[in-house]
C-alpha cells in the first residue's frame, strides 16, 4: 500500500529536515496535494521545501482549546492534570493529523530527534487518558472524602466524564494512524549506526511502518542490526520510491492451548537483542523496554488471569509465555 502519511525522523543532525522536505518535493512535483509539518515550528522542513504544491502547516504549540477547556472542566488534582496536559501536549503535532489527512493527498512530518517519542506517545494517549479518571478519585477520597461520596462513582462528573471519552476516542484514533497502512517511517541514517539502531528499535516497538533508511551511500545503517528487515536505503530518491515502501512484519499475534494451558504472545521486534530487552508485567498491562524507550501493552482479555512466565527473541520476534495466575 502506497502510504498517505511519511513521518521522517532519525538521530540529531542526520539530515532528516531535509529529507523530509525533499520527500515532500517529489511528492508535489507528482501533483500531489502536499502538507509539510515539523516538530520544530523554526528549523523543520518547512524552510527546505522548494515546490509551490507543497503547502507548510504549522502546528499548534498549545493543546486545541477544546482539550484545555475539557481539563479544566474535570477539575482535576492540579498534579494529575499537570501529568495529563503534559502527556497530550508534548506531541501536539500529532492531534492535527487526521485533519490533514481529511485535507491533503499527502502529509509529511518532520519528527527529528523525536520520532521514537512521537510514535510511542500516539500509543501512550489512549492508556493515558484512561488512567485520568481513576488517579482523579483516588484523589478526592484521600483528601476531599465529602465531595468523593457525593460524586459517587463518578470522579468527574457527567460533563467531564463525556468530556473525556471524547478525547479518549481522538486519542484511539491518532494511535491508530501510526499503525495504519497508510503511514511509514523513513529513518535518516545520517549518523552513527548504534544511534540508528536506537530510533528503529522504537519504531518497532511503536509496531510502526518502517518503510526506508535515507543518507549518504558511506553511511553505515542498519544492515549489521539484529534481525533487521529488508529495507530500501536511498541516497538518492528512485523513480517511484513511495511504491517500494517495505511493510515488514508488524502483527501482534496470540496462540493459546499450546500445553498445559500456556499461551504464547508475540511480537515482532527487530534492531533489539535480547539483553537489551527488558519486561514488567502489572496486572492487565505488559510493559516492554528497549534501548532506553518503553512502551505499555494492555494485554487482551484472554490474558486477565494470567501472568508472564518466561520470554525469548528468536528471529526478530519477541515471545512471551504465559501461565495461569494459581499454577
């Protein structure tokens, strides 16, 4: 599938502004429709963009005032909603995309240095915003017990609660356009290999699309990374090069009834060895860790009883293996 959405990042100083504006160019010179968006409002693509089919779209620094306005109305524990607030507006990019996508033929963002935290923020939203309501009244029972017993169990409100499912549903959206077909990730591989390998590992652990590496042909990449893919690597931009986009492996796969009662859950997870993974398991919720990036999987219902038990990488593919909670 030809993708609608780039998202171009790699290590500082890689040269992924100006690969981004380069894409942006060859994708207007086709007569596409072309919306160009940087992390950074000053020293993104938007100044390295040269075809007049490539509009540029600044983001907004603030959260939309809907979103704020929402916050406030939740009335929540002042540091509570400082966390809340800062998890949604780090990224703010990202709550304009499925606008753009609605505008545009095609979107390109500029994610820098960034990109590992913009692909695992999309999916940390959604598990954010569900954990607001809950912090919220264990707040006001510990210290407004009154206003908790009034409120019942409803922490924040109707409005506030209607409020929140809402932006819970936006959340789930953005999540899933940075698992949808119809976004990649082109890596600038400008840089050390070892800081390459660091930006693909959270790009594999976002289960996002790596399509291509981009750099200077000297470069060395990600061809030495363990069980690295196939992926095109261009120095310079080939004729048709959004239809050679590689869509590796990305599904989350379950097999249950192997023996005695175990259940196998895997992932692939290639540019990691296994020491440098790392895994927590706390109640419904698995969190996996690598190179530094962390990333939060809630577990499917099948697996509200039971609890990990042992796990490998074999191939690029992370298997975890889990037991019944009481054997």
């Amino acid at each position: 599938m030809i993708p609608r959405l780039l998202l171009v990042g790699g290590p500082g100083g890689s040269g992924s502004s100006t690969w981004a504006a380069r894409l942006a160019d060859s994708w207007a010179e086709q007569g596409h429709r072309v919306a160009v968006t940087a992390v950074d409002p000053v020293f993104g693509a938007q100044r390295l963009v040269t075809h007049e089919g490539s509009a540029l779209v600044r983001h907004h620094p603030q959260l939309p005032a809907s979103l704020q306005s929402a916050a406030r109305s939740w009335r929540l524990d002042p540091f509570v909603a400082q966390e809340l607030l800062h998890r949604l507006d780090g990224p703010a990019v990202l709550w304009q995309l499925p606008e753009l996508l609605d505008r545009f033929d095609r979107v390109v963002v500029d994610a820098g240095a960034t990109l590992g935290r913009l692909l695992l923020t999309a999916h940390a939203l959604p598990w954010a915003l569900d954990e607001a309501g809950p912090l919220h009244g264990g707040w006001l029972r510990a210290t407004r017990p009154v206003t908790a017993l009034a409120m019942g169990g409803a922490a924040i409100g109707k409005a506030g609660g209607e409020q929140l499912a809402a932006v819970t549903r936006r959340a789930e959206e953005l999540s899933q356009v940075v698992i949808s077909g119809e976004t990649a990730v082109v890596l600038s591989s400008g840089a050390p290999a070892e800081k390459v390998r660091h930006a693909a590992a959270a790009v594999s652990l976002a289960q996002a699309r790596l399509g291509a590496t981009v750099g200077a042909a000297c470069d060395e990449h990600l061809d030495g990374a363990p069980h690295a893919p196939h992926l095109p690597h261009w120095v310079d931009l080939p004729t048709g090069w959004d239809t050679d986009l590689a869509d590796p492996d990305r599904d989350v796969e379950i097999r249950g009834g192997a023996r005695d009662d175990e259940v196998l859950w895997r992932i692939p997870l290639p540019f990691n060895s296994f020491e440098e993974i790392d895994l927590e398991q706390s109640a419904a919720r698995l969190v996996i860790g690598a190179h530094g990036h962390r990333r939060t999987f809630v577990l499917p219902s099948l697996l509200s009883r039971y609890v990990a038990d042992r796990a490998n990488l074999r191939h690029g593919i992370l298997e975890v293996t889990f037991r019944p909670e009481n054997t």
